[in-house]
C-alpha cells in the first residue's frame, strides 16, 4: 500500500493505526513515502510539536529504552504524537519483543512510524504491525504496467495538473529510474507554481538524461527483431542506466544460453522448460525463453552465441573498437537473427 493510502485509510475515521512499517530499498523513495505519511497523519498540527524523529545508532545499548519512552510520552499541544524510528532493520528479536510489548497495550495518542535500514526487521515485530498496522511499500515498482500505474498516481497526487501526453513522455522518459519523479516534480513546482496544466512543452527543458530501462525490454526488442527499439535501449542502458557493456553483454548471453540448453532438450511444457533452466517460481521466464527456443531454431542459436563470442573477444580489444560500436554492432545482428 502506498503512503499517501495508508494514511487516508487510517485517518478517514479520525483514528489512525497505532504503528506503521514504512518498507523499501530506494533511499529516495523511502524518504519521500515517510514524509507523505507524516504529511497525512500530522494534518493541521504543528510538525515540529506533534512528530519525534529518532535515528536508531548501531551500538546504542538505549535506543529502544529512548523509543519507548517517546511512544509513551503524551502528546503536547496536538491531538496526537508521532513518534518515527529510522533504521529500524538495527532492532534486534529482544528489542523487537520489547516493542511487541508495548504495541500490545499501545499509548492511544501515539503513532508509531517504524522506517526500515540498517538490516532485517524481526519478523514477529513485523507480523505484529501487520495486524495491527499497516505496511507501507516504498519500493521500486518492477514491471512496466507497475511502474506506469505508481507514475500516473503521484502525478495525480501531485500539485501540478498533467496533461495525457506530458505524463506518458515523463513515463517513458524515466524508465527504470522513478525516484526521480519526486525532484523533477519539485522542480516543476519552483518553476511553474502550484494548480499550473504541465504540457509536453513545460516539461521537456527539465527532463535532463533519459533514464535506464529493465534488462528484458532489450532482449524483448531483440527477439521481436526491433532493431531500432533494441538500439534505444542499449543506449539507455549504457548511459542513463550506466551499466557496463560487459553487464549488458552478460544479459544477452544468459538470454541465448537458456536457448541454447532447451534447444534439442525434449521439452514439452513450460514447466519443464523451467526444470531444465533451474527456474524456480513462475514459469514465465521459462515460457518466453522456449518460445524463444523454437522459433530461432538451433541454427540461429549456435550463430547467437558465436556472435555474442565474437563480441566479448572484441570488447576485450580484439578489434580495437569502441565498446558502444561493438555493442550496437552485435545487437543489430541478434535482431536480424530474429528477423530472418
């Protein structure tokens, strides 16, 4: 659930959960999903009367002892106290279970806003906040229909009004690289001001480098034989998302390998493909390598792994090309491998 939800749905009956787990791997986002938490669950008190920001220190014998007393402090001036532990991924299973304690009698003016860092929070302090809080999710969105979906909703969210076409292109723009909505939105605000309609126009001179794109829309494009396409994401790749050739290169080879180890296997489904390709979990990766398999053939697997051979050779100095040119080279080949 995102932060901005989490809040509303707590707040809707005026009586917020009494903990909340804010939970990701991109410090960015981490960041901007506890402020849009704090933003609903503060509302119209005083940030700096109602809200304790704590950062939990390695070492630190008291931290817990200091977050229970800040949770068991009545509030001061405000309806209620806020109380936000960062790095909370330090607490260990005792630690934990003395915050089990008191979440089983917890002070009814006071939030808890636990922010994860620092390593794995105890899974009993997690399941707790499950039941009886709620679990932020700050994390990346993986897929592209995820991620088109976490766009379109902050910039509903947010204070400028945009058009269709301006969000697509800031969608496509970003790629992978969604954290940095929240600083061109920010951006857009000092520009334009707050309620302003952002347009293509408006927001083309703040977009800066394109961002990377997912390790699959390459391989999707080569195996479509959109050699174009494939090109705009193996520049992004190399330049937005500043992965190595020898990164992009090792991709492909895994995208052909799994060809080449199904080719002449036997297989009948997608399960067995997955068998076979030691893939545990959804049988998806698999399905879309054997369908792969059998439509490139063996003769044009064993040519993509002769090309993707000659590539690393020439990557290592072989033809004393620049890597770009050797990595475009070998691209426009694979797709015309899957054209033919």
């Amino acid at each position: 659930m995102s932060a901005a939800r989490a809040a509303r749905s707590a707040t809707a009956s005026g009586a917020p959960k009494p903990v909340y787990l804010v939970r990701g791997d991109d410090p960015t986002l981490l960041s901007d999903a506890v402020r849009e938490l704090l933003g609903e669950l503060v509302g119209d008190d005083d940030h700096s009367l109602a809200v304790e920001d704590i950062t939990l220190q390695q070492g630190d014998e008291q931290r817990v002892a200091a977050l229970l007393d800040a949770c068991l402090t009545p509030p001061f001036l405000t309806d209620r106290r806020i109380v936000v532990a960062r790095n909370a991924g330090l607490l260990t299973a005792d630690e934990g279970a003395r915050l089990l304690e008191y979440l089983s009698q917890p002070l009814d003016t006071t939030v808890l806003v636990l922010v994860g860092g620092g390593g794995t929070i105890p899974a009993k302090l997690v399941a707790a906040i499950k039941q009886q809080g709620e679990q932020v999710d700050a994390g990346l969105p993986r897929q592209a229909k995820e991620r088109t979906s976490w766009i379109v909703d902050r910039l509903k969210a947010s204070p400028l009004q945009f058009d269709a076409p301006a969000g697509a292109r800031l969608s496509d723009h970003l790629g992978e690289d969604v954290a940095r909505l929240g600083g061109i939105i920010d951006t857009l605000v000092s520009a334009y001001g707050e309620g302003t309609r952002i347009g293509v126009e408006e927001l083309e001179p703040f977009l800066g480098t394109a961002g990377s794109v997912a390790l699959w829309d390459l391989t999707d494009a080569v195996d479509k034989g959109d050699q174009a396409l494939a090109l705009q994401h193996l520049h992004r790749m190399m330049a937005g998302g500043e992965r190595h050739p020898l990164v992009v290169m090792a991709t492909l080879h895994r995208h052909f390998q799994q060809m080449l180890r199904l080719d002449g296997a036997g297989v009948r489904s997608d399960a067995e493909a997955a068998q076979v390709l030691g893939l545990k979990g959804s049988t998806f990766p698999a399905k879309k390598a054997l369908s792969s398999a059998r439509r490139l053939g063996s003769g044009r697997i064993r040519r993509a792994i002769e090309l993707l051979a000659e590539a690393d050779l020439d990557l290592r100095g072989a033809k004393g090309w620049p890597e770009p040119l050797v990595m475009e080279v070998l691209v426009a080949r694979l797709c015309q491998l899957s054209r033919r």
